[in-house]
C-alpha cells in the first residue's frame, strides 16, 4: 500500500476562541475540561480523504498579541490556514479580514 500524504494545516484566530479544542477534538476525540493558553503546540491525525491516507499535522498557533512576532514562524510548508473565532465574541470574528486574512497573506506570498 502507498505511504500516506502528508499535508501541514495551521489555525489562527483571536486568543481564548477555541483553536485547541477544535484542534483536541478532532484528532484525540476528546473536549478538554479546561483552559490552557497555547504557545504553540502540533497535533497528528490520520485520515482518509478520496480512498487515500493522510497523515495531517495540525499546527495550534498563539493568538494573543504577545506572539505576533513569532506565529508567522508556523506558516512556511502550510497546505491549509483554518481562520477561527468565537460565535460569542464579535471581536474575534472582525479580526478575521482586519488582522488573521492579512497576516497570513502576507507571509504566504
């Protein structure tokens, strides 16, 4: 049988709006009991996609104002960008086109 694919996605999105616990979900299948601000921390998981294995590393960025400096180190090799927010803080959501969509273009270029 082939060896899988392998393809790098990154999330970003305000502090406190639920990357890892997409993140956790996910791959473990398990929701965390609590809080724990991320730096930056990488997830695996396996899937399936069109009869094809693929080993999807999940790359968990910072969203704080403290790490802007050092987020955009995640981003070289990244085949996908999840852009979260929180549905209870409308501040998380505007900063999606005013701060994570111009952040990750430009260092995409």
């Amino acid at each position: 049988m082939a060896s899988a694919v392998r393809k790098k996605l990154v999330i970003v999105g305000d502090g406190a709006c639920g990357k890892t616990c997409l993140l956790i979900v996910f791959s473990k299948d398990q929701f965390p009991k609590v809080y724990v601000p991320t730096v930056f921390e990488n997830y695996v998981a396996d899937i399936e996609v069109d009869n094809r294995q693929v080993e999807l590393a999940l790359w968990d960025t910072a969203g704080q104002e403290d790490y802007d400096r050092l987020r955009p180190l995640s981003y070289p090799d990244t085949d996908v960008v999840l852009l979260c927010y929180s549905i209870d803080s409308p501040d998380s959501f505007e900063n999606i086109p005013e701060k994570w969509l111009p952040e990750v273009d430009i260092t995409s270029s």
